[in-house]
C-alpha cells in the first residue's frame, strides 16, 4: 500500500474509559482509500465503541504523551461533530422512517444540508441505483424485504458522498438465508463506490468476505490486523488463533527444533515430539500450548510413530469434510509425567480432527498425527491466562 493510501484514515491511539471501567485501549489503525477495514471481535471486545469514536458520537480519551486522534486525510476530525466529519453510517438496526418512503428516507440526510430539490432528486437516485434499487423510490418501506430495507439504509448513508463509511453489524439483522445474498449486494455496492469503509462485525466469515484487511479486537485491545489468510495461517496471539477459524490446543514443555520449534506431548505410554512456529521467543522446557488447525491432522492407527492416541467422542459431518472430537490419552510411564502434570494442569487434552466422512465412528480408538507438511503449520504460544492478549 502506498504512502497516501495508508494514510488516509488514520486512528491514532484511541482510548477510552466509562467511568472505571476502561473499553478500548490505545487502539492504533490506519486504512487506505477505497479499503474496507473489518473490525471482528466478540461482544465486549470494544469494536463497537471504536465506531462510536470514528463516528463522532463519543470523544476519545486523551493518550499520554499524545494521540487520541482521528484524521482523515491528514485533517484532525477529532474534536469535530458527526456531522462535519462527512461520514456515512449504516446502524445495526437500518433506523428508517417507516412513516416516508424509500426515497424520502434516502433523501432526509441531504434535505438537512440544504440542497435544492433537483440536486435532492438527482443523488436520491444515484445512491438507489448503486445498490441495485433502480425505481423503488416511491414504494414504502415496510413494502420491501429485510435485504432491501438494508440496501436503502447504504443509500442513504452513500447519497451525502461520504468521505468515510462506517457499518454496524449491517447484517445482524437478517436471517441466515438472506444473510449472504445481501453480503454479497452489499460488498458490490461497495466496491462500486471505491469508498474507505470500517466495518464492526462479530462474525467471521462476514469480516472474511467483506474485508481486504481484518483487525481483532479482544478486552479493547488490538490483537492483530491483516488479511484473512494472515489470521488464519499464522495467528499472532493465542486468542486470535481459537477465535478465527477451528483450532485445537495442546499442553506440552517447548524444545528448539532445527526449523522452527517443537512441543514434547505425551502420547499414550511415550512422548510425541509435534513441531509448530513460535509466536514468540520461548525458553527450552517452557511450558507452552501448541495450537493446530484440523485440516493439519490425521487419523491413524493409535500405536502409530509420532500419534498421540485416544478415542472419538464424536463427530460432525460438513459436507466435503467430516470433523471428529478426539479425546486423547495421558500415559502412565515416569518418563512423561512431567507432561501429564501440565496437561491435567488445563482444561482437557481434545482435539479436533478433519477426515473423511467414514474415517472413524464414535468409540474408536484412534491415533492422531500431524499430516507430513501441515498446512497450515502448527502455532507455539506459551502458556498464559485464558485470552492470550497481545504480546
């Protein structure tokens, strides 16, 4: 990305706190012209409150030592009102007029700025056909489906030429049926614009689909930022591996491998050496969690070199893969003791593996390997408290 591009809508430092309770926490961003930047996180994750933020409709916490700032091609918009930032905004619940029609809800934004009627007229129908709603000015809108009604709160967020969109779980509201077909009206309608867009969603796929770049927020801190198959292949903190995508982890002690790294894991009597990529510097012996993607692994025999055995708890068929919950065994001899102690020291040793769909039945034992190049390769995080913030 170029200079200029990256410098388009900058978040410096923003923070802020509700009383005590502190929401966002030194979150620092910038997005290109014409990028679409998805804010995905769970709920308290304070993505929501970043929004509000850009939006104008709350004030950031002055950082220490600077920052707390939003600019928008190099102007400092911070202390300005939502409505001299010139940002568009699609609320989580559209909040139309259903008493005006499709036009009229369109048209309320730039009726405000004063514009003559023939002007009004003239973006009401500009912004109705970037999204694919040619005509449908005069219908009213409890006259028209839950995707269209979507569709006129984009327009009408996009008729004031915004230089900045911002969506709110835009499509919450929407049944999974009509979820994805709208994604994708919506997604056209963006690229349509070239409009710099943020987009705060707590679902993956839509973040996935919809972003050119994904930041993930947990406990109002940044995570990580970058494309989806970033996130994915290699997950920068352990939350960010089990919130994006299907991921399994295991407890073992760290050893330096000639490559990347190893995780000593016990396996049913003996000790299993898996290797994986450090997301940090660790020490030989450390304890450490070795977190593995399903497509990564394979069903074998439970005596198998390398396998760490145990028995399918069940299994979840998914059309072109099958996945299947394993629960693994400890081992009994004095030589993995030490790895036992810190594997019974967490939650549960399971795994999740993806096979064929008649690989294995429930009840079977079974051994599990990871694949000869796993894709993508295994993470080493070392072991903290539940989260895994940012390192």
């Amino acid at each position: 990305m170029s200079n200029a591009m990256a410098d388009f809508l900058v978040l410096d430092r923003l923070g802020k706190s509700f009383g005590a309770n502190r929401v966002l926490r030194d979150l620092s961003l910038v997005a290109g012209r014409g990028e679409v930047l998805a804010l995905l996180g769970p709920s308290g994750s304070g993505k929501t409150t970043a929004l509000r933020l850009i939006a104008g409709f709350e004030k950031p916490d002055p950082a220490p030592g600077g920052g707390g700032r939003i600019l928008v091609e190099g102007e400092d918009v911070t202390a300005h009102p939502p409505a001299r930032r010139n940002f568009g905004m699609v609320f989580q619940h559209y909040a139309l007029f259903p008493h005006l029609s499709v036009g009229e809800n369109v048209a309320f934004g730039l009726e405000a700025r004063k514009l003559d009627r023939g002007q009004v007229s003239r973006r009401v129908a500009e912004a109705l056909a970037l999204v694919d709603l040619p005509g449908f000015a005069a219908r009213r809108v409890g006259e028209i489906s839950g995707g269209q009604q979507q569709r006129v709160a984009l327009a009408r967020a996009l008729a004031p030429e915004p230089r900045v969109l911002l969506l709110d779980e835009p499509l919450s509201n929407l049944d999974p049926a009509l979820r994805e077909r709208t994604r994708r009206e919506l997604e056209r309608a963006i690229r349509r614009v070239g409009i710099t867009t943020l987009l705060v969603t707590h679902e993956q796929e839509e973040a996935f689909d919809l972003g050119d770049r994904v930041a993930v927020l947990q406990g109002g801190e940044l995570h990580q930022v970058g494309s989806p198959e970033e996130l994915y292949e290699r997950p920068a903190t352990r939350f960010v591996a089990g919130f994006v995508g299907r991921a399994s982890g295991l407890a073992g002690t760290f050893e330096p491998g000639p490559a990347a790294g190893m995780v000593r894991l016990a396996a049913g009597g003996g000790v299993a050496l898996w290797p994986g990529v450090p997301a940090e510097e660790l020490a030989p012996g450390e304890t450490v969690e070795l977190v593995v993607r399903p497509e990564a692994l394979v069903l074998t025999s439970p005596g198998s070199s390398g396998a760490v055995a145990g028995t399918v708890q069940g299994r979840r068929y998914a059309g072109s893969v099958t996945y299947y919950r394993v629960s693994l065994d400890g081992g009994p001899t004095q030589e993995i003791q030490e790895v036992q102690e810190i594997q019974e020291a967490h939650e549960v040793q399971e795994i999740e593996v993806a096979a064929g769909v008649r690989a294995a039945a429930p009840g079977e034992r079974v051994g599990v390997a990871l694949a000869a190049v796993p894709a993508p390769p295994a993470r080493i995080f070392r072991r903290g408290p539940p989260g895994g913030g940012p390192a």
